[in-house]
C-alpha cells in the first residue's frame, strides 16, 4: 500500500506554471517533477477551469497562487484587527465605570 504525496498550492502552482509556459508536453513536466502525469493534468484542467481568463492575461497559475494567499492573510488581518478593536472597546468602557 503506497502512501499520497501531499504537495504544496505553490508546489502545485509552479507546476502548473511549468505547463502553461513551456513548450514541454504535459507528460514530460510530469516526468521532470516526478509525479503522475494525471496528477498534473487535473491541476492544470482544475486551474484552466477556475481561471477562463487566465490565458488570455498576464498572470500565471503561480501570481494566482501568491493572490489567493495574499486575499486570506489579509482577511484573517481583517478579522483579528476587528476583533481587536471589539476588545478595546470592552475595556475601555469598563474602565470609565
């Protein structure tokens, strides 16, 4: 019984990337990473489906990647800041009484 490999979003992305950008075949990026060439074609059919507009504009799977990752830090910054602002509230209006 052989383990799953778990690969990274950027991992995934820069595959992807490698794909899109190059003028290597699809099995042969696979064979260079060392993974199933199945494996990579579902990111690459997964990436293409998400991203229609993707190939006709200037970002790659791997700007996408570092965009998603950027919008879900900013909006755990987002939600702690509110949060903070909820707490200081609190004590602030329990120390005036």
């Amino acid at each position: 019984m052989s383990k799953r490999q778990k690969f990274t979003p950027e991992f995934r992305a820069e595959a992807v990337e490698l794909v899109i950008s190059s003028q290597k075949s699809l099995v042969e990026v696979a064979a260079s990473l060392g993974i199933n060439e199945g494996t990579l074609g579902n990111w690459v059919r997964a990436y293409r489906t998400e991203h229609p507009e993707a190939e006709t504009e200037e970002r790659g799977p791997v700007e996408w990647a570092q965009y998603e990752k950027l919008r879900k830090e900013l909006l755990e910054v987002k939600r702690e800041n509110d949060f903070l602002k909820d707490v200081s509230a609190y004590f602030a209006s329990n120390s005036k009484k």
